[in-house]
C-alpha cells in the first residue's frame, strides 16, 4: 500500500484534517482539547498507543488548541494568532514519525471547501521545509 498523506483545507481558518493511508486510531471518532488532563486519559487508551502518541505529540505543538482522532484522518485546531505555515510541517513531522517512520510518503493538498487550496508556491515551500528535515 501506498504511504500517503492528505492535507484537506476545510474552508474553516483554524481547522484543517490529515487523511493517513495507514489505520491510526482503534476507535470511531475522539477530540481532545489542549491542555490534556489526566481525564483524557481514559479516551488515549481507547484510540490505541499510536493514536495517544500522535494525539500527544500534536498538543504538544505550540498553538495547536485541539485534536481529533478518527481510524483514517486527523482533525487538528490552531489558535487564531498563529499561522499553518508553521504548523503544518511540524504536524507532517509528527505524522512521519509516529504513522510512517520509514521509507518515502507522498504529500499531497486537496481543497475540500475553500474556494482555493494553498497557493502552489506556498504548498511547495512548506513541503520542502518538511522534506528537508
């Protein structure tokens, strides 16, 4: 199978979804809202290790607000001062390193909404950005 990643812009500023081609979490649909509490611990444990890991190490990104986890796709929510030029090669990082931590990925932008996706030269130098790390 194809080692594949989709960036999809929902249209709303803040919030933007990851499909992943691999299965990342054991349960239907979980959000955690950052902080997370010892209360969420009990939801970490239902979306499986990795999912916990992903979902851990997305709050743990600066201005990521919130997470939702589902088998295929990621939610992720930003705070309203900060930019996803800078979030989304960290979210890629994470992806990488707790979905496909081995051997090459395709990346790929698709609208879902929005009118537009991001401009061709902004995508290309977050995914350089990403690629170069």
């Amino acid at each position: 199978m194809k080692k594949q990643i989709v960036v999809l812009e929902e249209g709303t500023p803040g919030k933007m979804s990851f499909g992943v081609s691999e299965r990342i979490s054991d349960d239907s649909l979980n959000e955690f809202f950052g902080p997370l509490r010892p209360t969420s611990d009990p939801y970490l444990k239902r979306i499986g290790e990795q999912g916990a890991r992903v979902v851990r190490a997305l709050m743990a990104i600066n201005g990521v607000t919130e997470v939702g986890i589902r088998p295929y796709e990621l939610e992720v929510t930003i705070g309203s001062a900060f930019s996803w030029h800078e979030i989304i090669p960290q979210v890629l990082r994470v992806i990488k390193r707790e979905v496909f931590p081995k051997g090459k990925i395709d990346i790929r932008n698709k609208a879902l909404y929005s009118k537009e996706p991001l401009p061709k030269l902004a995508w290309l130098s977050l995914r350089l950005r990403f690629e170069k790390d």
